[in-house]
C-alpha cells in the first residue's frame, strides 16, 4: 500500500492496463479500505467555487461605489482646511454605513452556503470489497467507482469495464454529439479530453449505458478543475438581476443630473463653494437607492433559508423571485397528484394469477439485481420490495448466484430495459418496461402453458388493468444465442409472460393544493410518460378537473404543426405517453405564449426541460444530471413544497417592492425639494453630516423589509416588475414628499422664524419622521391598521426614531450642528407628518386600485 505522504499521482493513465493502475495507485478490484480512503482524503484540494466571498471582498465591496470616494477624499481635505469634526463626522458615518452592509451581506453570504449542504450528489464506490454509496466530495484517487446513466462523473476516471457506455463531454470540449467509450490502453501526442476514449472526466454526464473505472483525479487536480480554475467568467445575471440592475442605474442617472444641478445653483448664487459641493455629494448618496442590493441579497438568502426548513432547497438565490411569478407548472402526476412512493401490488400471468415465476424474472431484470446493485428507479425498489415478502429466503439466494451476461440500460426513447442471464446451458433475454414498449416488440405470449401467437386481445389485456388504476410494466423473454455482445437490437422476437402491476395511492391533499395554485393563478399541467387510462383515473380520483375532458397523447402532438401544437399545449391541461423531447416543447411553447413557467422533473432526460424552464425544479433523489440542471431542489416531492417556493417567492417580490417604491417616492421628492430651497434659501438646508445622517438612519428599518409580512391579497397572483406602476408611483408619491417638504419649509422661515440650526434642525427632523413613519402605509394596499408588520420593522423603525431623537436632544447633537427645538417646533413638525401619513393613506387606494393591485 502506498504511503500516506506519497500521494498517488499518475501523469498518463490512459496508457496503463487496469492491473497497472492498480498498482500504481495502490488499490485493487476490492477498492481501498475506508482508512487508506480516510487518509487520503486530506490530500483533496477542491475546486474553487465562483463568486464565493470572504470576508474581506465583502467588507472591500462596502466601499466600492464612486460616491463613497468622494465623500471620504471630501472628509480629507475638510480635515487639512480645519473643519476637524465635520470630517470626523462624515467618515464615521461612511464606516457605520460600510459597516451595516457587511454584516448584513457577510450573513447572507453564509446562509448561501448553508442552503449547500441540503444539495447532495453521491458516488457509488467499492469499499473494503462492498459496493457502497458515498459524498461524492469525499471521493479519493484510488477508488474503484460505478457510473451508469444520469451520472454527473464526479472525478476524473480511467474506465476498466464498460458497456454500451457513453459521455456528454460539451463541459469540456464544447461538442454536444455523445462520447462512446473504450477501455483498451492508448497513446496519443496530446492529453486532450476528446482524444482520451477510455478516460470519463469530472463534469461531464452519462447518457447512455454503465461503466466502472478507477479514480486518477479529483478536486483541482482533474480536467475540469484545472479549467475552472483558469476561467475568472462570473455567473450571467438573470433577468431579475439585470431588471434590478437597470432600475438603479436609472435611478442614478437621475440623482447624478439633479445633484449637478443643485452643485450649480449653489455656486450661482455665491455660496462657500467648498461646503455646497460637501452637500451635493452628500446629496447624492442621501437619494441614492445604495441599499437596494443589500435588500434584495437579505431577503433572497433570508427567504431561502426560511424555505429550506420547509424543503424547499435553492441554489441560485434569484431564482426564488422568478419561483414567485410562476404562472403555469408542468409535472408529473407521481408525486404531485398520487403519492411520489410506487408499490408493486401483484406480478400476474395472462390469466391474471399471481406468478413467482414473473416476479423472479422482475428481480434479475432490476438495477438492484446482484454484484451490479446501484442507486435503484422506484419501480425496482418496489419489485425488491415485495420480493423479499413473497419468495422465500433460499429462492432469492439462488437467484443471486445466477449470472447475468450482458444488462442493456434502460433509456426513455424504448421505455424499457433487458438482462441476459445464464439459465443451466441456455441464455434467456429478460425484457421490462412500458406496456405498449415491451408488446411492441413481443411476436408470441405464453398463457395456459404454452406459447401462442400474441392476438390483439392478450395485447389489449393490459388496458383492463389500467383502467383499475394500476401502472402496468409488462414482462417478456426469449431464448438468445451465445455472442460477445448484446444491444439493445436483440429486443424482437420476445414472448409476453406477463404483467407487473404498480399503484401509487392518490395525495390526499392534491385535490386541495390544485385548487389554492388556481386561486394563486397558477395552472397545473400534467406531463405524464403514463398511459391515458391510468392517467384519467388518478385525476378523477383526486379530482383533477380535465379541460375538455381531454387526455392529449404524445403520438397525437407529434403530428401537429406549429401553431396547433401551440394551441393545443395552450388549452388542455393533460399530457400522456409523452417523452422528454415533448416536455421540453410543452415548456418552450408556453413560455413562447407569454407564460412564466415552472417544470418539475427527476429523469436523465428532463434536463432539457428544466433548463428550458423559468424555474427548473427537482428532488433531492433525482438523477445527478436533473438535479444540476434544476434551479430548485425539494426534500420532498410534493405539490405543497412548490406551493410553498411559489408564496415565498411572491413574499420576497412584495417585500422587495416595498422597498423600491418607499425609497423612489421619498428620494423623488427629496430631490425637488433640495433643488428648490437651494434657489431661494441665503444658506444650504441641510448640512453634508446632517443629510448623511438622515440617509443612514432611514435606511436602517428597511434593511429589515425582507421579514415584514405581506398581504394574502398580494400573494393572490403572479406579479412582475412594472417599469410604469414604478415610475408612475414616484412621480405619485415623490410629489406628495415634495408638498410636505415645502410645508415644513414655509413653516418654519415664516411662521417659527426659525433660524439656520434650528430650520436644518427641524426639516431633519420631519424628513426622517415622515420617511420612517410613512413606510407603514405604503406597505400595505389595505388600511394600514388591517395589515400587520413584523415585530422586527417596527421596532427597528423605533430604534432609528430613537436614535434620530437622541442625538438631537444630546450632546453628539452639537457634532452635526442641532440644537434642541421648543414645544412649539415639534407640534408643526408632528402635525406635518401626521397630515403626511393620512393624505398618502387616502391617496394610495385609487392608485392602486388604477393598477389592479
């Protein structure tokens, strides 16, 4: 055995024979023991994962905005020109804003991670001389490893055994074409992934058969790795991402051209031109929506976290927005409208009696047969299943010592799977699948004894289960000569033995969960590989209404054109004896139409649906390929976990609104109001110190906005960003700010007589109040005292009224230039913004009401 400190490393192992490479890396057929395996674990660097922060990026980030440079060479130089405190002020509020986003990015930043530990992808190894399924993170050089169909490869592996075996390389090589694989040494003049036939590399997937190889890499060491880590490509943005993005910039380019303007009004009118360019930068990052990233991060990682104790796993945060503006969802029945765990009821004759003889041949003709024994399909569990109860404890050891020559996989074009077994001097074909698969291509049946012609009525029988509910797998053999290789080419000729018969009991709570997806205008569409029969029944049974009463077939879509196709996936609601090519245009098609559509799949070939999909979905024991492919992983496979994403989805987009449409109204009116006291007013309104203060405390309630609670009205239907509804809503309510703003303004030069500190002191004052307070109105389409904020908004929104208070009536209040105000000063003030809060309480039903909200 090789010794801890001499890591295994082989430079070619495309040119070693097995033997040799388990010599060289010092194991063997029985694979390593799980201390050797232990021990070389901590030789395994893992690939660095993209856009992965630390600490310090994050906390670096804080600063990366053109404003905040302004501001902190601003404090230097008021710093060299004497004003010692306004620059201490300033810079100390830079970094408690700094700060406040880190912790809050830095917190999100972990509970990203934390949503990855729900994500397992696992590996079947050979350990101690026991086939066993692990991590795959915790694979070493020197494992013996399986890989069959739907694999992710998990480490660079050089194949020993193969059969029928293929790769998508396109991670690699960039070509889509599938990969067939050898297992014979090779030299070549360049290690390059497509000229290595008996290498399957890290990354890439298994379409089609199975194989067994010996691990020669992992982590950074493999193929994949040492690209991944040479490429600095950052994830594309969604469409969310950039809609976000867009909305910023836009709001930016707008404070930018105000804030010029108020820079030059001031220096028009001959005042210090020093502290009226403090004020206008100060200005800038006042009315900037800088917060909006650290918003839309906290609710995003806040909400998944929350999702994932319900699990509901995401592994991309901006996909949970997308979840909520779902419209249509594309599944299965099993697991959505019956219960996602299958039972093998009975394994009949063509007479309908139980046969043990059918059911052996279901337990050779399985993926849990034997040495093979892999991560099993349910129907396989469930043969092993009720094999176990039905034949006795020496028979199923006998059938363990039989040899099985040759197995063809199972593929979703035939439906269905065959072994070659050694039955004393003959070699039988055992074949299984789909019903109308296996008779397609049966010639003969055996009933009362012997075999007979297959007459349309032996043919027909299957349907009279089907109409009972069952899920039919139909059973047929063939004696077959002895040859080196089978394929999938040897299935004709068979005989009919018999059928398999799988229930899968109706959801009880399907009826209910696809009635509260209608009243959250999300129409369910059943995509099914079932037959119509069976298919009808379940949704009768559950109470699925069929539109039209109309079960569409695959065959029947395969010969539409375009637009019907188009119309058809439209109207009808039931899809069955469908393929994944059919799924993957029923998405495109709605998606095409205008729809927001989620797909749910767990087969090697939903992948193309999934991706195809707005929101791909997937379980937590799905294929590796369906689960890479998916946007969301569910614990449980079930419609309540989809209904629960999609609520938590529309949460995050209201909460998120609120937000933006807060920020846009005062910001709005804010800077109408700035631009037109810098007009008139002989001194500026408020101090740079003073306006960076009030940003930083009216923006402390909001970064709490993602736990607020959000109106069942609002979660009612499918929401998207409305460029218009935003726009119009900051011209709406910007122009109710800018009124007040001018009130409290007017109120105090002409009716207080207030001079400068006690004016800057007062409108400080009344524009944190008014923003704060008014928050609890425009969050809500109801009145505000019928809809409830979380205890967390409302007592951060106490703690920055507080705070605001606080430092007035102190003696920090002289830092900032604030003196306390008479009685009669906060009386004006407190009716300002109780007036303010009850005019946009009475103007936002009709606005709402304009938009349909």
């Amino acid at each position: 055995m090789i010794k801890v400190e001499e890591h295994p490393n082989i430079e070619k192992p495309w040119e070693l024979s097995p033997e040799e490479l388990y010599k060289e890396l010092g194991s063997s057929e029985r694979g390593l023991s799980e201390r050797e395996a232990k021990d070389r674990l901590k030789f395994r660097k893992e690939i660095p994962e993209k856009d992965r922060k630390t600490a310090l990026s994050i906390f670096v980030s804080q600063f990366e905005n053109p404003l905040v440079y302004i501001l902190i060479l601003a404090a230097v130089l008021a710093y060299f020109l004497g004003d010692i405190i306004e620059a201490s002020v300033i810079l100390l509020i830079i970094l408690i804003n700094s700060l406040l986003g880190f912790l809050q990015e830095y917190k999100a930043e972990r509970a990203v991670r934390e949503l990855r530990k729900y994500i397992t992808f696992t590996a079947t190894v050979m350990r101690d001389g026991e086939k066993k399924e692990i991590d795959a993170r915790n694979l070493v050089v020197g494992d013996v490893v399986f890989l069959r169909i739907g694999n992710i490869v998990p480490a660079d592996v050089r194949l020993i055994s193969v059969e029928e075996f293929q790769t998508n390389e396109s991670v690699l090589t960039g070509e889509s074409e599938p990969v067939e694989k050898k297992t014979a040494p090779i030299k070549v003049l360049r290690s390059e992934p497509q000229l290595l036939s008996n290498m399957a590399f890290m990354g890439t997937t298994v379409t089609y058969g199975h194989a067994v190889g010996i691990v020669t890499a992992v982590g950074v060491d493999t193929f994949f790795g040492r690209t991944a880590t040479t490429l600095s490509a950052r994830v594309p943005q969604s469409h969310f991402e950039r809609s976000i993005r867009e909305f910023g910039d836009m709001l930016l380019r707008i404070t930018l051209a105000m804030t010029l303007f108020i820079l030059v009004i001031n220096a028009l009118f001959g005042k210090d031109p020093f502290q009226s360019f403090l004020f206008a930068i100060a200005l800038a990052v006042g009315i900037t929506p800088e917060a909006l990233p650290i918003v839309v991060t906290i609710s995003l990682s806040n909400s998944a976290l929350e999702l994932a104790k319900k699990k509901v796993v995401v592994k991309k945060l901006v996909s949970l927005e997308d979840l909520g503006n779902v419209d249509v969802f594309c599944a299965d029945k099993t697991g959505t409208l019956s219960e996602s765990e299958l039972f093998l009821e009975n394994a009949v004759d063509l007479e309908g009696n139980y046969s043990q003889k059918l059911l052996e041949y279901g337990v050779l003709c399985n993926t849990q047969f034997g040495a093979r024994k892999i991560k099993a399909s349910q129907l396989d569990a469930a043969i092993m299943k009720l094999a176990s109860q039905k034949i006795g404890k020496d028979r199923m050891g006998e059938l363990g010592k039989t040899e099985v020559v040759e197995m063809v996989d199972f593929d979703y074009e035939r439906k269905r799977m065959s072994v070659v077994v050694r039955e004393g001097k003959e070699l039988v074909m055992i074949t299984k699948g789909a019903a109308e698969s296996v008779l397609s291509v049966c010639s003969k049946a055996y009933t009362k004894g012997k075999e007979v012609k297959l007459t349309q009525q032996l043919k027909k029988r299957y349907e009279e289960y089907a109409k009972m509910g069952y899920s039919v797998v139909a059973v047929a053999v063939r004696r077959v000569e002895e040859k080196e290789d089978y394929t999938k080419e040897d299935e004709r000729g068979l005989i009919l033995v018999g059928f398999l018969l799988f229930t899968a009991p109706p959801r009880r709570t399907a009826l209910h969960t696809v009635a509260e997806l209608r009243r959250m205008g999300v129409e369910m569409k059943v995509l099914t590989g079932d037959g119509p029969i069976v298919t009808r029944k379940l949704c009768n049974d559950v109470g699925f209404a069929i539109n039209d009463d109309r079960v569409v077939l695959g065959s029947e879509l395969d010969e539409m054109d375009e637009e019907e196709f188009a119309r058809a996936v439209e109207r009808y609601n039931v899809f069955a004896r469908i393929t994944p090519v059919h799924k993957y245009k029923i998405v495109l098609a709605l998606r095409k139409a205008g729809h927001v559509v989620a797909f749910m799949g767990d087969g090697v070939n939903d992948a193309p649906a999934l991706h195809a999909a707005d929101v791909g979905i997937s379980v937590n024991n799905a294929v590796d390929v369906a689960k890479d492919a998916a946007h969301i992983i569910l614990l449980s496979s079930s419609l309540e976990a989809v209904l629960t994403g999609i609520k938590g989805g529309r949460k995050i987009f209201g909460n998120i609104t609120k937000y933006v449409l807060n920020t846009i109204s005062a910001n709005f009116g804010n800077m109408f109001s700035f631009a037109l006291a810098s007009l008139f007013l002989p001194f500026l309104p408020l101090l740079p110190a003073q306006i960076l203060l009030n940003n930083l405390l009216s923006d402390f309630p909001l970064l709490t906005i993602s736990t607020d609670n959000v109106d069942a009205t609002f979660l009612r239907k499918p929401k998207r960003w409305n460029m218009k509804l935003i726009s119009d809503f900051m011209v709406h309510f910007g122009l109710i700010s800018f009124i007040f703003d001018m009130i409290t303004m007017l109120a105090l030069l002409y009716w207080l007589k207030a001079p400068e500190d006690v004016f800057r002191t007062g409108w400080f004052l009344e524009s944190l109040i008014s923003e704060v307070v008014v928050t609890f109105s425009i969050r809500s389409q109801l009145k505000f005292y019928k809809s409830k904020p979380s205890w967390l908004l409302v007592v951060m929104s106490i703690v920055a009224l507080a705070v605001a208070v606080g430092v007035v009536y102190s003696s920090v209040g002289a830092l900032f230039q604030f003196i306390p105000l008479t009685v009669e000063c906060i009386a004006v003030i407190t009716g300002i913004v109780i007036l303010y809060f009850v005019t946009v309480e009475a103007t936002k039903f009709g606005f709402f009401k304009k938009y349909g909200l």
